[in-house]
C-alpha cells in the first residue's frame, strides 16, 4: 500500500464518523499509486440530502479533534446536499447521495486500485466472540 500513515489515520477516522451517521458503502480506496495529488478515497454514501451533510459535519468535526488537527483545504458541493467532497489533502471524502453513488460508480472506476479495510467499531463489537 502506498498510504502514508497519516493518510490511513485520516480515512479510518473519516470512515468510522461516517459510520456513526450510517452511512452506507463506506470503502477507502488507496489511490497513491494513480494519483500524485492524494493517498486515498473515501466512499460513503447515504439516502438523501439531510444525512449527507449530517456524515459530512460528522467527518469534519472527528478530524478536527484527532492530535493533528484536520481541516479540509477544499469544500465541494454543499449547498445540493447530493455529492459533497471534502479535500484533506491526504485523503479525499465523498459523501454522495446514493444515487449518485450507484450512478458514478467511482468504486468501480478505481478498481484497479487497492483497498484498505474497515470495519466499523460498531458492527465488530456485536459479532458474536467479539471483546470490548
């Protein structure tokens, strides 16, 4: 994998935000070796324009409160609440209504690209076996 640690500290915190909103599809795509602009995508997606931008607050204010501060440098497509892209450099969040995730399929586009585990904390924690 090409993600640099803070990039992989980034997505996962991203993700599990993302997670504790409810999102839907949530993947993390390693794009470093694509891409010279970013490490990874995160893919998260929701049933309308309310939840979108409720995952999109949540993300932003967990990397906010992680040690290094993160605060996006760019902020894309709020105001229709149905493809938000958050830049954080590192990484790259799009938090899209899912329409539009199934229409732009940008998972299958980057297939060719690895992907990096998540398990929501959440959903491990209720299998069966599982220790808190």
């Amino acid at each position: 994998m090409t993600v640099s640690e803070r990039a992989h500290e980034l997505a996962t915190a991203a993700a599990q935000a993302a997670a504790d909103k409810r999102a839907q599809d949530i993947v993390i795509i390693d794009v470093g070796e694509q891409l010279a602009i970013t490490d990874a995508f995160l893919l998260a997606a929701a049933p309308n324009e309310r939840q979108v931008l409720a995952i999109v607050d949540a993300i932003e204010e967990r990397l906010l409160q992680l040690p290094e501060k993160a605060k996006p440098v760019r902020r894309e497509g709020e105001r229709g609440g149905r493809w938000v892209l958050l830049d954080y450099v590192d990484i790259v969040v799009h938090v899209q209504h899912s329409e539009e995730r199934e229409f732009y399929a940008l998972d299958r586009l980057w297939k060719d690209c690895p992907q990096i585990p998540f398990v929501d904390r959440d959903l491990a924690a209720a299998e069966p076996g599982a220790v808190e």
